[in-house]
C-alpha cells in the first residue's frame, strides 16, 4: 500500500470518527458541550493535517513536488 493510500485510509477513518461524535452529541442532547467541543476541535485539527498529507503524498508521486 502506498503512503498516499494509507493517508488517505486515515483521513476516511478519522471522518468516520468526526460523524459518529457529531451523532453522540445529538443523540445525547449535548450539543455545545465543552467537552464534545475539545474533542471535536481535536478531530478536525487532525483531518486538517490529514488532508494537507494526502495532497503532499499525492504531489510527491506525480512529481508536481
């Protein structure tokens, strides 16, 4: 498996945890609640980085870089 596959299997995965917490904190009518929020902002952050990795990968390996 290429580096660019596996980042982006990482950044698939970590999307799949953004949804499933957005769905805990609906169902458990805590929306806004801070702790939610930190973990939140912690996920996104981390698909941030996840995403700039996959274009980085993927220029890497067509050249463009």
């Amino acid at each position: 498996m290429e580096d660019s596959d596996i980042i982006k299997r990482d950044h698939q995965r970590n999307k799949s945890e953004i949804v499933k917490l957005v769905k805990e904190m609906f169902s458990q009518e805590k929306w806004g609640d801070e702790e939610y929020k930190k973990k939140l902002q912690e996920l996104v952050v981390k698909d941030e980085k996840l995403v700039q990795d996959v274009i980085k990968k993927i220029k890497l390996e067509k050249g463009l870089e």
